[in-house]
C-alpha cells in the first residue's frame, strides 16, 4: 500500500543530527532514515532495538551443540575406532572443528535470517525515497498521516535545521 511520505534531504551529518534531535524534541515520529553510511547515533535516536544479536547467539549454541552431537555419535557410537588404545571420546580433537562449523552455522543462519526479515531477494525493486541517499545525502523520512502538529511545521523545523530540500512522495515502504 502507498503512503505519502514527507522526505527532508540534508548534506551534512551534523544538520542531520541536529534535525533528528529536534524532531524528537517536538514529538514527531521518524519513520526512517537512510544515510550512506552507518551512523551510530542515528540509530540510538530512532530508539529501535534488534534482537539479532540474541538470534546469532542461539544460532551459535544451537550450532556447536549440533557439531559435537554429531562428532560424538559419528566417533563414539555409529563406528568407534580404535586407535593405539586411545579413547573414542577425544573432546579435544573436536574443539577445532566445533568451532569452524558454528562460525560457519552462525553465519550463514545469519544471512539467511536478516535476507528473510528484510525481504531481500535476487531482483526484487526497491523503492528509494531519494537516490542520492546512497551517494552523499541523509535522507529523514516522515509518514504524512502519523504528523499530529502539521506538515507546515515539520517543513519549518527542517528547513531551519539545514534541510536542502523537504517534499512529499508516494512511496510503498515497509512500516
């Protein structure tokens, strides 16, 4: 579904951040931001919270668990082997491997979860609210209808903070 979006386009990080402190102050709520590079307040400011570190360390100890199940049961019970009398259960010769493959699990489960969560495939369009957002611009983007004390106002808070340009676009965004 399309939403009418009010987009400001700044030039600079500091009038960027300046704007999205004083949004905040007067209430209004961010849908996004994109800048073409990570800025770490930016995400603080916006207040959302992941929770994907917490899934690649599930991930992980799933994994490892996974791995030394499998290399105990491949060693000690499907087909132990003995070698010069030593112990089939040679936990230290798993250590190695344990480890490579639970990097291995925790990043390839991590691919997958962020491409599936963000809906990210091979060919999908993506609807950019201003191109230059991945050149040299930082973009803010409003949801028109969520703007309790006016889009005038917005577009003076804007302007004043450094905002090159503020205007509106259809655009079909998630959120």
């Amino acid at each position: 579904m399309n939403k009418t979006r009010i987009i400001g386009v700044f030039d600079e990080e500091n009038t960027l951040m300046a704007a999205v402190n004083q949004v905040k102050k007067e209430g209004i709520e961010i849908n996004e931001i994109y800048t073409p590079y990570p800025i770490h307040e930016v995400i603080e400011a916006m207040g959302k919270k992941t929770r994907f570190t917490f899934a690649a360390f599930l991930f992980g100890f799933f994994g490892s668990a996974g791995v030394l199940a499998f290399l105990y049961y491949t060693s000690v019970i499907d087909w132990p082997i003995n070698y010069g009398g030593k112990p089939t259960n040679a936990f230290p010769s798993f250590i190695v491997v344990t480890i490579i493959l639970t990097i291995l699990t925790v990043t390839l489960a991590s691919l997958f979860t962020f491409s599936a969560r963000s809906a990210i495939f091979p060919g999908k369009v993506y609807d950019l609210p201003d191109k230059r957002s991945t050149d040299d611009k930082f973009v803010i983007v409003f949801d028109k209808p969520t703007v309790q004390s006016g889009t005038d106002k917005l577009n003076a808070i804007l302007h004043e903070q450094g905002a090159l340009e503020v205007y509106e676009k259809e655009l079909n965004l998630k959120n």
